[in-house]
C-alpha cells in the first residue's frame, strides 16, 4: 500500500490544532512536539492541508485553526490532501516484471486490477465515513479517563 505516516501525521495535527485551540498558540513547533515528528515535516502537512483547504494558518504571530468543523472534515478529505495516490497507479503498487512466458506471471496483472481497484473504492467510501470529531471525541475520552485515573 502507498499510504504514509503523512495521513495520521495530518490527522493528529488537526485534532491538536481543536483540542488546544484554546489553550496554546499552535504552530509547527507546538505540533511537532505533540507528534514527536520534525516541524519541516508539520509544515509541510500544514500546507498540504491549507491547500486543500481544511486548516487556515496565519504567519508571523503563528497559529492555525481549522477551515471546517470537526465534524464535515472526513478521513477521505484528509487522504486527499496529503497522501493521495495518483488514478493512474492507484492505491497498490504491482511489482513491475513479472514474467510474462509463466501461466500466472503473464496474467496476474489482469487477474489483480479489477479486485484490487474494489479494495481501494471500499477503503476511500469508509474513509468518507470517519470524521475528525469521531478520533477527537475519542481522544477527549481517553485523555479524561487517563486524568481521573
């Protein structure tokens, strides 16, 4: 599968950015703390998400906050802005020689694309279910627990 660290990395940005919206000034370096990965890899999240429009950032002062409600922002949108794989490729990659004289080398290709391409449509439609406020709820709980704890 093509998908990288880049789609939970964009994920835990933007449940950050609505989990401390009112606590703390959040920048890159506020997030790269959080997610313990390097701020040139937040910001170039954040400006994947800018551009597909779910975050608004300021620069200067910093700071970011999201486009969307928790609730209209789904897992879809977010694999869209950041690790969207091109329709050409799709989501799986084929090895690239298989060989072509062998009975199944020279048919696997054809025999995968049909079932491989319903696996990625069934994984983009459930993405297209899930939604920022359903981790950041679970985080809130699970954060609380921890507290009272």
């Amino acid at each position: 599968m093509q998908i990288t660290s880049r789609f939970t990395i964009a994920i835990h940005v933007l449940v950050a950015i609505e989990y401390f919206k009112d606590m703390d000034r959040i920048n890159s370096d506020f997030l790269a703390g959080s997610t313990g990965v390097n701020p040139v890899i937040i910001r170039t999240v954040i400006s994947r998400l800018r551009s597909a429009g779910l975050l608004h950032t300021q620069r200067g002062s910093g700071g970011a906050e999201l486009a969307r409600p928790l609730s209209e922002i789904t897992f879809y949108d977010i694999y869209q802005a950041v690790d969207s794989v091109d329709a050409q490729e799709g989501l799986f990659h084929f090895h690239e020689r298989p060989n072509p004289a062998c009975p199944v080398g020279g048919h696997i290709h054809q025999a995968l694309d049909d079932k491989l391409a319903l696996v990625q449509t069934a994984m983009e439609e459930q993405m297209k279910k899930i939604t920022l406020q359903d981790v950041a709820a679970d985080v809130a709980q699970m954060a609380l627990q921890k507290k009272e704890a």
